[in-house]
C-alpha cells in the first residue's frame, strides 16, 4: 500500500479515471454493435454519422488512438455502403 498522500491521491485518481474510460469504451463498443445490426441503409446512414462522432469525441478525450478511430470508420462506412 502507497504511504505517500501523493501516491494515494493518484491510485485514486487513476482509479476513476479508468472506470469513466471503460464506460467510454463500452458505450462505443455497444454503439458499434447497432450499427452492425442495422440492415435499412437510411437508418445505417443515421447511425453511422452518430458513431462516427462518437470515435471523434473518444480521440479527443484521449481514450482511443487516432489511427484506431480512423480504421473503425473506414471498416463501418464500408459495412454502410454495401447495404
């Protein structure tokens, strides 16, 4: 156990920093999971504009990689444009 008020603080800290990740992650990973599911293109094309602000916003916050977003939305619009 951490004896530093510092080191306490941050075990803390990165505790509930990595609990707010997974729900970040496991929102988009749900999302995602919609949007396979989908077989209308307009309602596809819809959530698909909603996802794909969703990886923007998860870049932003730091919680996934820019290249990861960037390849998940290629794979999706691919997925979208063969409905």
């Amino acid at each position: 156990m951490a004896h530093h008020k510092s080191c306490i603080k941050r075990i803390r800290t990165s505790g509930e920093a990595n609990e707010r990740n997974r729900q970040y992650r496991s929102r988009m990973r749900t999302e995602i999971k919609k949007l396979r599911a989908l077989t209308q293109r307009e309602e596809a094309e819809t959530q698909l504009r909603s996802v794909t602000s969703l990886l923007d916003r998860l870049v932003i916050k730091g919680i996934i990689k820019a290249n990861a977003a960037s390849n998940r939305k290629s794979a999706l619009n691919l997925l979208v444009n063969s409905l």
